[in-house]
C-alpha cells in the first residue's frame, strides 16, 4: 500500500504515551502508531 506524507497536531498527552509506548516497542515509530489506532477504529466502525 502506498503511503502518502502528512501532519497531524496532537496533545502532549498523546505525544508521551505513544513515546512510552515506542520505548516499549509496541510501535516502531509516531507514524506507526497513529496508523494503527486509525485501523483500530476503521475496523471497529466496519469501513474497511
């Protein structure tokens, strides 16, 4: 699947927790993160 570069502004809040999480290495970076949460919702709404 291509990807395509793009920005998001997030609480300080977010930032930390995925942060600890990268260090934890549940995510391989901010980038995987937010992709993964968005999935999680996607498929919890069924729209894809």
């Amino acid at each position: 699947m291509e990807k395509v570069k793009t920005s998001v502004t997030l609480s300080n809040e977010i930032l930390d927790w995925i942060d600890k999480e990268i260090e934890n290495r549940k995510f391989a970076s901010r980038s995987h993160a937010v992709e993964y949460c968005i999935n999680k919702i996607m498929k919890l709404n069924k729209t894809i």
